[in-house]
C-alpha cells in the first residue's frame, strides 16, 4: 500500500462526487433518451427531424466541448436571467453544468438504444392495447415501458460505463471528483504517478463493480425469459 | 455583437483555427494508425485459446478501457516524470514533449478499443472458411494471411470508423497538457476576446464538420472493400 500521506479521505470524497454525478447525469440522461427516442420513432415529421437534430448535433461533438460550453458559455445567459429575477450573479454550479453536459451526451446514444428497443416490440401488442381502449399514454406506461427495460440494458450499461469514464472530463470546470482530487493530491506530494495510477485503480474498482450490478439487473430483468445461445 | 461582426473575429482567428485543426488531425490520424499496428497482436492474443496468452492483452484492454484517457494523459505526461530513471533516460527528450505524451497516450488508448474490434472481427469470421482454407493444405499462417485477416477487416471496418471518431472527439482533451489542437486554439481565442459561447460553437462546428466527412470518407471506404457483399455472402 502506497503512503497516502494523509490524502486518502480527499480521494474518497472524490469517489463519492463522482458517483454521484454519474447517476445525476444517467437519470437525467435516461429521460433524455426516452424523449428523443420517442420523437425519433413518432409519426410527426417536426419530431422526428428534431430527434434526428439531436442525436446527430450531440453525437458529432466532443463531450470535453459540451462540458466546457454548458459551463463556460452560459455565464452570460444565466447572469442576464439572473438580472432578470434580480440575481444578478446567477450562474450554473459545476456540478449541475457537468449533470447536463453528461446527460446530453449519454441521452443522444441512449435514444439510438431506446430506439432499437422500441423497435424491438412487436407492434401487435400495441394494436392489443387500442383494441382493449388504452390510451397512448397507459400503452406506453403498462406494455411498452416494462419491456422496454429488459431489451434496452445491455446497450444501457455500456453507456453508463462509457458515462462513468466521462465524468473525469468534469474536472476540467473543477468539480472536486476523483480526477481533481487525485491532481491536488499529485501537485502537492510530487507524486503524481502514485496518485494518478491510484485513481486509475479506483475507476477501475467502479467499472468492475458496475458490470457487476449490470449483470445482476440483467438476470433479474431476464427472469421468465429463455436466452438465445448458439 | 451582430452577425457580421462575430463572422470578422471568427475570420480573424481563421488561420490559428487552421492549424488547430491540423494539430487534432495529425493527432487522431497518427494514434488511430499506430494504434491499428500495435493491436493486431493485441487482438490475435486476446482471441487465442490459450489463457496465459489472453492474460496480457487481456489486461493491457481492460486497463485503458476502464479509465478515462483525461487520467492515462496525465499518468504519462506528468507521472512518469516523477521517476529518476525516465528523466535521465534518452527518451526524455520526447516525453517531455507535451506531442510525444499526446500521442503515446492516444496510440495506447485506441489500441486497446482496436484490438477489442479485432478480436471481435475474426471470432465472426465462420468457422467453415477456415475450416475449409486448411483442408485445401493452406499453413495455419496462410489461412490467417489469406482468408481470416482479409474477412476480419471487412467485417471489423464499419467499428473501426466508429473508433476514429470516437477518437477525433476523445482526442479534444489534449489541450489540458498545453497541445494547442482545436480546443487549444480556442481556450487561447476565449481568453483573449471573452467570446466564450461563440467560440465554443465554432468548436463544435469544427468537429462536427469533421466528423461528417470522417464518416463520409469511411462509407467511401467500405463501399471499395465491398463490406456489403461479404455480409451477404455469409
């Protein structure tokens, strides 16, 4: 075990904020995801343009731009609101500009996955639901919604892993997550190979222990269900 | 500001903007390059039956997949420093330099998402193919050079692109160890003239456009090697 020289707790709090960010980002995200999923898939001409919009803008841009540019680039927006209200100096915290920077981006890949899912249910089930007198709504709570899920998780949790990695890119609007922790802790020792690989080790800990759940959502999501195998 | 206004300062920074983007290109084309060179013994690993052949490569991927790149850029531009043996090595020269670092890093990084593609690539080409390559008399080595590893480029192409411009846009955080690529360029223009949601949308602009054509190069490319017919074939 490394000497820490007395940086272990800061590194710990590091851990929490970036757990807590990326289920901030993947919360929002998912609502993302199911919106622009649902637009893309509508029979609505504007929807399905700005679906597409959505998806292919976001995707095309790097996540450390749309980091930078929620944080950075709404300053003025947010203080000419704030005037407005009569907060002159209101601004988005680091923490809520990297929530929706990250939900963005995981929301425009969750909506090619919720998409495929959508897909995936057979239409019938849907003219089922017309047929007892569902609404449009009550079709998509009760039959699509849960099944949705099952097929969508897979695709899902590769997302979150991917999310999880890109919440290293928060730091860069100082966000005291592992990342900056570990750079604070690395200027200050001289020690930056030591507290960079121990970062990396804690990514590496969260990624392992994230597959794991993955897997057992999966299982649970899959009970009742025979799996294809070659 | 009006229209005309932010299109002369955007057109006053033009050839910084050019050389940014030169700088990212250079970047993303060496790394996704080397990085193909450097995983196809990776994946030809990774894909093996033995286990103590798979343990390396295996992880070699799982150690910078599991990790943003933002941390293996800083473990290599400002960890290694820390040891007494690399500064006085004769490659400290280039480690020093925030361009060699950059590109260690990318090259590194991508390699390991290449060599998962590979492996991915030629555990899909059918069993019967090379079945079939060495009940004609082909050496284990022919079957690989003639059948397996042309099958496995087509079949791996279409998530090797996807690969490039993952990295196109990975490869925007290099700026944090003084790179001055697209997003280098622009947190210099930032700091200079306070234009931040501006500048900010060139940004995006930038590497919007060129993920566009990334991707229209690449469908190019894949309708030369005729991926489409080998996917029908099967």
């Amino acid at each position: 075990m490394p000497d820490l020289q007395g940086f272990g707790p800061a590194l710990l709090e590091g851990t929490w904020m970036t757990i807590r960010l990326s289920l901030a980002a993947v919360s929002v995200g998912l609502l993302f995801g199911l919106l622009g999923a649902s637009a893309k898939v509508s029979n609505n001409v504007f929807a399905r343009g700005l679906g597409g919009f959505y998806t292919s803008v976001v995707r095309g841009i790097p996540e450390t731009v749309w980091v930078l540019m929620i944080y950075f680039g709404t300053v003025s927006a947010f203080n000419a609101l704030g005037a407005y209200f009569g907060y002159p100096r209101f601004s988005l915290s680091p923490f809520v500009a990297g929530t929706l920077a990250l939900a963005l981006c995981f929301g425009a890949y969750a909506t090619e996955v919720f998409r495929g899912a959508l897909l995936a249910i057979p239409t019938g089930q849907k003219e089922a639901g017309l047929a007892l007198g569902l609404s449009n709504w009550r079709i998509f709570y009760r039959i699509t919604l849960p099944q949705l899920w099952r097929v969508a998780l897979p695709g899902l949790g590769n997302l979150y892993l991917i999310l999880l990695k890109d919440t290293a890119l928060v730091s860069l609007i100082t966000l005291d997550e592992i990342m900056r922790k570990a750079q604070a802790a690395a200027n200050s020792t001289k020690e930056p190979f030591t507290f960079y690989l121990l970062a990396a080790g804690i990514y590496l800990f969260l990624t392992v222990f994230i597959m794991g759940a993955l897997h057992w959502f999966e299982n649970r999501a899959n009970r009742g269900y025979v799996r294809t195998e070659l | 500001m009006i229209l005309a206004e932010k299109w002369a300062l955007i057109e006053r920074f033009l050839p910084q903007l050019w050389d940014g983007t030169l700088v990212t290109l250079q970047l993303v084309g060496l790394a996704v390059l080397i990085g193909l060179f450097v995983a196809i013994p990776l994946g030809l690993a990774r894909a093996s039956r033995h286990w103590y052949i798979r343990a390396l490569p295996y992880s070699y991927i799982f150690f910078f997949r599991g990790t943003p790149l933002l941390l293996q850029l800083f473990l290599v531009y400002y960890g290694i420093s820390q040891f007494q043996v690399v500064r006085d090595s004769f490659l400290w020269p280039y480690l020093r330099e925030p361009f060699w670092c950059a590109l260690i890093t990318m090259t590194m990084h991508t390699a390991a998402y290449i060599a998962e593609i590979l492996r991915g690539a030629i555990q899909a080409v059918p069993p019967g193919e090379v079945e079939a390559a060495r009940a004609l008399g082909m050496s284990k080595r022919q079957a690989l050079q003639h059948i397996i590893l042309p099958r496995a480029i087509r079949i791996g192409l279409p998530a090797y692109g996807n690969e490039v411009i993952l990295m196109l846009k990975a490869s925007a955080v290099v700026y944090t160890v003084t790179m001055m690529d697209i997003m280098g360029v622009i947190r210099t223009i930032n700091s200079r003239t306070y234009e931040y949601e501006l500048f900010f949308m060139v940004a995006g602009a930038m590497y919007l456009i060129i993920t566009l054509v990334f991707t229209q190069l690449f469908r190019l490319v894949e309708r030369w090697l005729k991926v489409d017919a080998s996917r029908q074939s099967r």
